[in-house]
C-alpha cells in the first residue's frame, strides 16, 4: 500500500466497500417480507406454544435449541431467543397472542406437509402465530425419518420469527430454511436439518431496530376478538401470492376486517407438487 498515491488507495477501498455491501445484500434474502415481532429491547424471548404429541417433541426441542444456539453455527448472537412453553391450542392450532402454536396433527390428504401462518398488524408486525406438521403424511413411510421431520418443524418455527426460505429449488444449502427433501436416497443425509449461519445474520438484520410497543407480551387471544386466524379449511389461507417453480413452496395471504393481515407458508408434499407444479394445490386434487 506504501506505493500506491492516494487516489487509488481511496479508489480500492471503495471498490472493497462495495464489495462488502454487495456480500450484504446476498446474504441477507431471506426475509419473509420484513415481517417481525414488535419488541422494545434488542433480545427477546418467543414463546412456542407445545401442543405436540410424545413422537413431535424432541424435534420441537432440538429446533428450539438450534435456534437459541447462534454460536454452534458460527454466528455471533441472536435477537430471538424461543422458549418452550405448555401448549395453550389443540391440534387445531388456533393462535394464541404473542405466542407461536406448534402443533402436528392428521390434517388429512390436502397436500400438505407443514404450514406456518402468522397474522401481522401495522404492515410488518407479527401479532401470532402457528407452526402445524401434517401427519397424514409423516406417518407415511416416505416422511416417516427423523432427519425429514426436523427439517420440517425448524423451518415451520422459524418462519414464524419472520424467515423465509434461502433457496426453494431443492438444492441444500445446509439449511432447514430450504427444500432439500431428507427422503428417499437422502433419508440418513442430515443436511438442512437445522438453521445455517446465514439465518442467524438475516434474524440479526430484520431485529436490528427497536419498536415502541411489543407484540411478543401475551395480552389476550385476538382470534376470540375477530376472525383473523386460520382454520382446517384451506379457503381461510385467502389468495395464492407466490409459488416455487417445483410447487414445492407456496404463500397465501388473507386481509381482515380489522385490518389485519394472515400470511401462511405452505410446505407441499412432493406428491402434491409433482402432478402440476404451477397450480394452486388446494384445487388440483387427488393427493
Ligand atoms: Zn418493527
Ligand atoms: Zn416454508
């Protein structure tokens, strides 16, 4: 650097600024629509309502720890710490304010494997939210692993703290938060069965500022006050918003009438995705 004049010292340091900005940016895509809990304080705790059945919570239990566990991923911190608490739903999974409800039922042949749903107020806040694992299709042989059903459950969570998926098309990116499938030939792999160090940067990036209220401080059920949440039928989803290439991953939004917003993640079984990768899997039929 003795060498070199001034200008292009300033020259090769904004060229590595921009760089640096660059590298940002591309780590940083998986929001899921800026949508985050209102918080008052840089840490907080969410609460993950426990609802599960004996053969769902070590997977709940192993997700919650992953997620509290910035370090094992060689991330420096997280905002969002979770905390397992006594389910306060049932397998239906109504949502409870300033919690998440994990649940996991037989929801039945619809075609889906997992659904996270959350309801925002103000745009961008989470108000609730629920995590449901399908197991009409878990019991089945094909699902039926440990390594699939956590990779499940720890997306299905983490999209509730306001995540999106890093890669939709299948590939594995060493994260729940994409569509590697732990089945088949890949039954034994446990890639993407927990989060990666860039989900941990992206948690970081979306809690980076503080609100003036909180939404993570239970006050009372809001679904009791208004029909904000959503049901067993997939019509309470609302409108198909976006979908994967494969038809594997889908996002449904719903506007209430009290202003609110319900946005859900829907997780759709290979069966489902493979017969018309582009339509709307709750109309195709025949899973
Ligand atoms: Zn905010
Ligand atoms: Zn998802």
């Amino acid at each position: 650097m003795a060498f070199l004049n001034r200008s292009r010292s300033i020259s090769i340091a904004a060229g590595l600024a921009a760089v640096a900005a660059f590298v940002n940016v591309a780590v940083a895509t998986n929001s899921w629509g800026g949508y985050h809990w209102a918080r008052t304080t840089s840490t907080f705790t969410l609460k993950l309502g426990n609802n599960l059945s004996p053969g769902w919570q070590q997977h709940l239990s192993d997700a919650s720890s992953d997620w509290n566990s910035p370090l094992s991923f060689g991330a420096t911190s997280t905002p969002l710490v979770t905390a397992i608490v006594a389910g306060q739903s049932s397998k239906r999974c109504t949502m409870v304010a300033g919690t998440t409800q994990v649940c996991n039922s037989t929801y039945g042949n619809n075609g889906w494997l997992g659904l996270a749903s959350i309801n925002i107020t103000g745009g961008v806040h989470i108000t609730q939210g629920s995590a449901k694992m399908n197991d009409t299709y878990f019991n089945t042989s094909t699902y039926n692993n440990v390594n699939e059903k956590r990779h499940v459950m720890c997306q299905e969570i983490a999209h509730t703290f306001g995540l999106d998926h890093q890669s939709t098309n299948g590939s594995s990116q060493n994260t729940c938060m994409d569509y590697f499938s732990n089945t088949g030939a890949n039954a034994t792999s446990t890639l993407s069965t927990r989060p990666n160090k860039h989900d941990f940067d992206e948690l970081n990036l979306i809690y980076a500022h503080l609100d003036s209220t909180t939404t993570v401080a239970q006050t009372s059920s809001l679904s009791s006050k208004a029909d904000i949440d959503v049901t067993d039928d997939p019509n309470s989803w609302g409108k198909l918003v976006s979908q994967s290439t494969n038809g594997r991953s889908a996002t449904y939004e719903r506007y209430n009438e009290n202003g609110s917003k319900t946005v859900s993640h829907v997780y759709w079984a290979i069966e489902a995705a493979a017969k018309c990768p582009s339509c709307d899997h709750r109309y195709d039929g025949g899973h």
